[in-house]
C-alpha cells in the first residue's frame, strides 16, 4: 500500500515536500504533489513540511503535534546540564513512575535511525529483573571460561548480587539490528531520564552477558538477528554531585 496519502483538495503544488523528500519519491504533476510507487522511507519529513496539512501517513498516528524548536532551550544550559550528567551507581528505593518510563521510551522511539528503519527494541527487565541479574552474576563468579576471562575485572570489583544492577528500580535493555541506531536511541533517553531526574548506568557488562548466555538471550527474548547494544539501569540518584568533572583536552582536527 502506498504509505503517503496526498489530498489533491488541499495540495498547492508548492513543491515544498517535492524538494524535502530525501528519496525522490514525490514529484510534481498537474500543478499537485504525487506519491511514486516505491522508495518510500516513510521519513513524514512531507507530512511535516505541507504548509496546508494535506499528507497523511497510512499505518501511522497523525495527531498533529506542534513542533518545539531545540532553540527553545537556550544552548549554554544544555551543555552544562549534558556535562554535569553523570554516570549513577547508587540509587534510592524509590520506583519510576510509568508517566516518566513512558516520556524516555517515546524519547527512544523519536530518535533517528538509518533509512529510518525504527528497528530498535526497548526491554523493561520487570519481572525478569532478578533473574536477569542472577544469570550475571553467577557468569562471573563461577570457573566458566567467562569467568577466566573476566578476570582482571572479578579481580578489580566485588561481584556482589547486585552488581549489575546496583539496586536500582529500573532495567531497560535497547536492542536492535544497528548498534549506532540502539546506541543513538539510548542516549535520547539518557537525556530525558537526566532531565525527569533520574540517574542512569549503562551497563557494559550485562551487555558482554549477553553476548555469552544463551540462557540470558532467551530470558529477554531478543528477536532472532538483534543485538543488545546497551542495558540503561535507571533509578533516582541517592548521590548529588557539587561539580562538573574534568575531562582530557579535546580530541579533533580539522582538515
Ligand atoms: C557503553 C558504556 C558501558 C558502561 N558499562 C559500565 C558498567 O558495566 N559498569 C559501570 O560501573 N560503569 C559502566 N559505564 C560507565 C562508565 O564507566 C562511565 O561513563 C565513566 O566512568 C565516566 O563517568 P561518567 O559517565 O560519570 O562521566 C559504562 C559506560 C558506557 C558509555
């Protein structure tokens, strides 16, 4: 079915989405934008740029939600607040209430993707938390060639029952066939889950877990041809930072 639904009542011809669509799927024909038959990205960058409101996106919910500039929010507090972020080990019993898990899983769901294929994966552990992390834990504590390998890590932490998962309230894993497209939506909801307050983990080594057990890889049940590419532990900080930390000089060349 063709994804773009143009009314030919509202449409001008202004070309604006002609010119915007990023595939050459839209053209020009008798003074009205037309729809091709193939190669559409369903990007709705057309959707979003008819002056009249005359594109509808079939198979999608077109409420009409108005458009926030990011200059709305004045850019030297923005970087202040991504450097003052930091990584949150420690975290308060207090549970995360489903409006803010709902505002960082539409935070994911917004960001871009390669050829916006939207194919990222967002896990709330929930009822699997406990066990996820036990899986874990007992990958590195016991003889298993992990544990081996693992060595120089079980050597440097105290592999305590909650390692993993420090306690916190929270587990998302985000999944996908991209790790850069994972890796982006990870990072949109570490922005909102910062600015709803919370703090937020990434942990790596549920990640490496994952690449090891199969056993772990079923209890989340991730689709066939997905990788885990992070685990956002998340929860309310129980520590409160007085500065923003140094960081080695940039790293950049122009050429
Ligand atoms: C991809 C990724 C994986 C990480 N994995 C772990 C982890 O498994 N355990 C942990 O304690 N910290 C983990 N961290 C946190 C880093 O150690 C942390 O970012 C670094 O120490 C700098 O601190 P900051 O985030 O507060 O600036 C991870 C961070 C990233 C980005």
């Amino acid at each position: 079915m063709n994804p773009i639904l143009i009314n030919k009542e509202k449409c001008i011809g202004c070309e604006l989405c002609v010119k915007d669509c990023p595939s050459s799927y839209l053209h020009i024909e008798n003074g009205k934008a037309h729809a091709g038959d193939v190669g559409c990205l369903e990007c709705g960058h057309c959707y979003a740029i008819c002056p009249q409101g005359a594109i509808r996106m079939m198979n999608y919910d077109c409420t009409e939600e108005a458009v926030v500039p990011m200059t709305e929010i004045p850019s030297d507090t923005l970087l202040a607040a991504m450097k003052s972020r930091r990584t949150i080990r420690q975290f308060t019993d207090q549970a995360v209430e489903p409006e803010k898990i709902q505002k960082m899983l539409e935070a994911g769901r917004y960001s871009p993707t390669g050829g916006n294929s939207q194919n990222v994966l967002f896990t709330i552990l929930g009822s699997k938390q406990k066990k996820a992390e036990e899986i874990c834990v007992d990958l590195f504590r016991k003889g298993t060639d992990l544990a081996e390998r693992l060595k120089a890590f079980s050597d440097r932490f105290n592999i305590t029952d909650n390692f993993f998962f420090k306690g916190a309230p929270l587990v998302i894993v985000v999944s996908g066939r991209s790790s850069v497209d994972a890796g982006l939506a990870s990072s949109y909801m570490e922005i909102m889950a910062e600015s709803l307050g919370l703090g937020v983990l990434y942990s790596g080594f549920f990640v490496m877990c994952t690449k090891i057990s199969r056993k772990l890889r079923k209890l989340l049940g991730i689709p066939k041809g997905q990788k885990v590419v992070t685990c956002m532990v998340i929860g309310y900080p129980a520590v409160k930072y007085q500065r923003i930390v140094p960081r080695k000089p940039l790293s950049s060349k122009t050429l």
